[in-house]
C-alpha cells in the first residue's frame, strides 16, 4: 500500500488513518514451511511526536506450520505492532535513529508501507509454534505421541554436569 503523506506534511491533516490487507502465502525460513492463512490485515495512523512525523501499525495474521513438538499441523493468531519514525529518503545518521524501533523512508509524498509489514511478520513469528500451550511432544525413546497416549519408557535425564555425583552414593 502507498500512503499518499502530503497532506500530513504540508499541515493540513495532524492525523492520517489507514487500513488494509496484504495476499501472503508461504514463506520458505531454512527448513521452516510456514503458510500465511488469509491475509495479513493492518492498521495504522500517522502523526506528530514532539514535532517529528511517526507511524504506527498494527498488524494481525493466522499461520499454520506444523507443532514443533508433535509434528501435527499447527495454526496460531499473531497480532503485533510497528512503529517508527518518518524520514525522507534512506540516509540517517545513528544519532537521528537513536530511540526509534524503525525508520520509515519516504520519497516525494508517498510511503511504501509492504516491506515494513512483511518484515515485522517475520520478525514476529515464533521461534518455535506449537498447536498448545501444554503439548507434550513425542517421546524421544519411542515415538509415542504423548498427548493422546502415555508409554512405559524410561528416561533418565541427567546432566552431564552432575552425572558424576550418582557414584558417590553406592545402590545398595
């Protein structure tokens, strides 16, 4: 989406609301297979802080990807935010950046708000998605799904730091 700034930077409007959806389909992160479902919608307003230009988005997509734990298809809501400082053309200095979560580069009026968007959909995805909060994976032994069943495996989990100390007290 262009965003049409004249208005706003000649004066005549202290405030410039906007909204829309971008068509996303997947993404192909390293081994990651992410699938946008439906489009990524955005909202957002441009104004004045202490006399200089800022935008904020807020953006909100569903993803499916498979759990990272149990491997069945996943599908998560995501809303996040972006917002930063107005600038025309790309150079800033460091100490014009400073503060700012991101810069927001214009030319003659007009702002391109796609590439800001698609990046904060990427930053915002999760490091690891899960269909639940209280999955419990598979067993590492089996394979055992053990969110619908449990095995008899045994597992004996102990760091390697410390493995060591169970010599110290003889099994009697």
């Amino acid at each position: 989406m262009i965003i049409d700034l004249s208005s706003f930077l000649d004066g005549t409007n202290d405030f410039l609301h906007f909204e829309g959806q971008l068509e996303l389909k997947a993404f192909n992160l390293g081994a990651r297979n992410i699938e946008i479902v439906g489009p990524v919608k955005y909202e957002g307003g441009v104004f004045k802080v202490d006399g200089e230009g800022t935008i904020d988005i807020k953006v909100n997509y569903t993803y499916s990807e498979n759990c990272h734990r149990c491997l069945k298809p996943a599908t998560n809501q995501i809303k996040t935010r972006v917002s930063g400082k107005l600038a025309k053309g790309k150079g800033m200095s460091d100490e014009e950046y400073d503060g700012y979560d991101e810069i927001f580069s214009y030319e003659n009026d007009f702002l391109e708000i796609d590439d800001y968007i698609l990046n904060q959909v990427v930053v915002s995805l999760p490091m690891k998605s899960l269909c639940d909060s209280d999955c419990k994976g598979l067993c590492s032994i089996c394979g055992t799904d053990l969110n619908n069943t449990k095995c008899n495996c045994i597992q004996e989990n102990i760091d390697p730091r410390l493995e060591k100390l169970k010599n110290f007290f003889p099994k009697n």
